[in-house]
C-alpha cells in the first residue's frame, strides 16, 4: 500500500510537485438537461461540508493514483429512496449530478499563448 502525504501547512510562495510543469488542468463543462453545453452562459458553486471536503480530497488522490485518460464517475443527488455515496461524498438532494473524470491537457503555455500573426 503506498501513501500520499500532504503538508498541511500551504507555503503559497514555493510550487508544489504537482505545479511544476503546468499541466495541472481542470476543465468545468455545465450541460442543460437538453444535452446543450451552457458553460459560457453560468457559474458553477461547489459547497462542501468539512467531512466532504476531506471524502473527496482523499477519493481524488487515489484516483490519481489509478489515473486512466477517460476514466470518470457519476455521482447523483441523494433522495428518500436513493442514497449514493461515491468519491467520497453524497449530493445533497437539490444539487444536480456531478461527473468526475480523468482528462490529459497541454501545460497551460498552449492555452495562454498569443496567436502568431
């Protein structure tokens, strides 16, 4: 069994392993019931109780550890009759399902550069 360990204590001012070659991207994709792609049209607001916070940090990592490119998992809302729990957390009843996945992206240089003229 390996170990992950994490300071705790956050020094802003040194880059961490994983901030070292810039490739540490997340993309935040929002879908309508439609299928239709409103991204640019909303925000997105996680909230996360301590515990949460604590059950997903802890599911990401290992996740990371068995990344596959495509990889992914469903989480929906809890309800009277249905209560999941996956990734370390369960959706309050009001949220809308949440997708997880693995995807590879360029460094951040490929996103940020100008355009040659």
């Amino acid at each position: 069994m390996s170990e992950y360990i994490i300071n705790l204590v956050n020094d802003t001012d040194k880059e961490e392993a994983f901030e070292i070659t810039g490739n540490n991207i997340a993309e935040v994709n929002v879908i309508d019931k439609n299928g239709n792609d409103i991204t640019q049209n909303c925000r997105v607001q996680i909230t996360l109780s301590k515990n949460a916070l604590l059950g997903l940090g802890t599911e990401l990592i290992r996740l990371a550890h068995e990344y596959k490119d495509g990889k992914h998992f469903h989480i929906e809302p809890i309800s009277k009759g249905y209560v999941v729990q996956s990734m370390g957390i369960m959706l309050h009843p009001e949220s809308c399902e949440l997708i997880v996945g693995c995807g590879d992206y360029d460094s951040f240089t490929e996103y940020t550069k100008e355009e040659e003229l």
